[in-house]
C-alpha cells in the first residue's frame, strides 16, 4: 500500500513554469482521497476534451491506496495539483476555486466521467451571471437526470453537482459551508438561486456520467436537514416556503398516526 505524504506536496504544469497564455473556459475540480481505483477513468474523460478548453486541478486529501501514483504519472496533463489533509471534501473544494483561472468552475467527482465535448458548449457558457446546468445519466436510471429546475423543484432537491457551470465570480464572495459535511452544495445553490444578481440557465445536454455512490448520496447531512427550512425561507419565494413547510407538516402528521397505529398494533393497547 502507497503511503501518502505527511505534508503538502503540489505538482503540475504550473509548477514547472508552464502557465497558459488564454483564460481557458471551464477550470475542473477532481477533489480525491483514495480513489485510485476510479480516478483513471475520470481522468480519461478529461483528457478527452479539445486541450485549450479546459484546465485541470486536483485537490487529494492525502491519499494511502496508490491515487498519488496515478496523479504524478498524469502531472504533466494536470494544470495543478496538490495534496494534503484537509477537513473534508467542501474544504478541498474551496482550496482548488482559489487555484482556478477559468472562466467557468466544474466540479468533476473521482468516480465520474465527463461526457460532453466541452467545444460543445463554447457559444452557451457566455453570461458570467449565469449558472449554466444540464443533466447527468445514472446506472439503472433509463433517462437522464433531472432536467430543468424552478424554486419549488429546488426546495425539494437539488442540482447534481456534476451537471453544473459555475462562473467563477459566485465564488468570489462565498464558497461552500463547511458545517455541512455532505450538501454543502445544497446550500450552496439554495444561496445563489436567491442572489438577484444571479440566474439559472437549463441546458439540455448530458453533463457527466455519475455514479450516485457517494456518501452524500446515501446518507443524509443531519446538519442540513435541520437548517434546510431556515434556508429555503432566507433564499427561495415566501410560497415556496410556506408550500414547503406546509408538506413537511403533513408528512409529520401522516408519519405519527402510522407510528401510533403500529404501536396499538403491536401492544393491543387502544388508549395509546
């Protein structure tokens, strides 16, 4: 087993002195720790794309399992990148926006693959007020996921991650919050589709081919979850909140009478 550094180590073109003479127009973001047995592929569908579109920077969180052998064999494709402890993976992804000179910022997962020709999408990725957002396709899912949002379709769930453009000035004044572990994203596009100054633009196009295996998407953020209302109220319309918070209530309701029924049934007890 490769084990990893004990402090910062960094690498990439930038680092030998080759530095690009054009503002390429997306920056990707693979934030990794272990992954070495997905990387590859990621990396693959990256260095697919036409050279001067794209820069590349990787953020490893001090890999253990052979990731840092896969990323210095590739150094010379990557822009920039480094590797050291961090406090989780929206504190790594808040380093690499401060390292990217895109004009756009995507977030790439180390066990996802890039599917469009970004050339594609060089006359979309135009407004540098707009969050620019397409689908993704999901294994065992027929059709791509998930297709344009409104503020009601937001409040229930979010943008995949791995569908989404950002231009790089939403980052200039706030990045993601690290007291939610696993939708800091979440809270993130929760901000942003409440920023006036903002606005969201549906591409229909397939963005990525993501896996749908990571932690956020199997276990919930317990810390979100309780601010969620908090956020939907502070960043979306009044009547989607009040809408939203109405169904939450319902459903509390509809899950107590359930709960009661199974405790009578269980205990006989019909004072309960």
């Amino acid at each position: 087993m490769q084990q990893g550094p004990t402090q910062r180590i960094e690498g990439g073109r930038r680092t030998r002195g080759e530095h690009r003479t054009e503002q390429p127009l997306v920056s990707i973001i693979i934030v990794v720790r272990n992954g070495a047995n997905d990387l590859p592929k990621a990396l693959a569908s990256v260095f697919a794309q036409y050279r001067t579109m794209y820069e590349l920077i990787i953020v490893d969180g001090i890999s253990t399992d052979g990731t840092l052998d896969i990323i210095e064999r590739y150094s010379h494709d990557i822009d920039y990148w480094i590797s050291e402890a961090d406090n989780g993976i929206y504190d790594a992804m808040n380093k690499a926006v401060k390292l990217v000179t895109g004009k756009y910022v995507y977030f790439l997962g180390c066990d996802d693959k890039l599917a469009i020709d970004l050339n594609v999408l060089g006359s979309t990725l135009v407004d540098p007020n707009t969050i620019y957002y397409g689908n993704v396709r999901i294994p065992a899912r027929t059709k791509p996921w998930d297709g344009p949002y409104n503020a009601w379709k937001l409040a229930r769930r979010t943008i995949c991650q791995q569908a989404i453009f950002y231009p790089i000035k939403v980052f200039q004044s706030e990045c993601f919050c690290t007291d939610y572990k696993l939708a800091a994203d979440y809270a993130f596009n929760l901000r942003c589709f409440g920023d006036k100054l903002l606005r969201f633009q549906y591409i229909p196009h397939v963005i990525a081919d993501y896996s749908n295996t990571g932690v956020s998407a199997l276990v919930p953020d317990v810390t979100f979850e309780r601010d969620r209302i908090r956020l939907i109220r502070k960043h979306l319309p009044v009547h989607v909140y009040l809408l939203y918070n109405l169904k939450q209530k319902v459903k509390t309701l509809i899950w107590s009478k359930t709960l009661r029924l199974k405790v009578k049934t269980l205990m006989g007890d019909k004072n309960i």
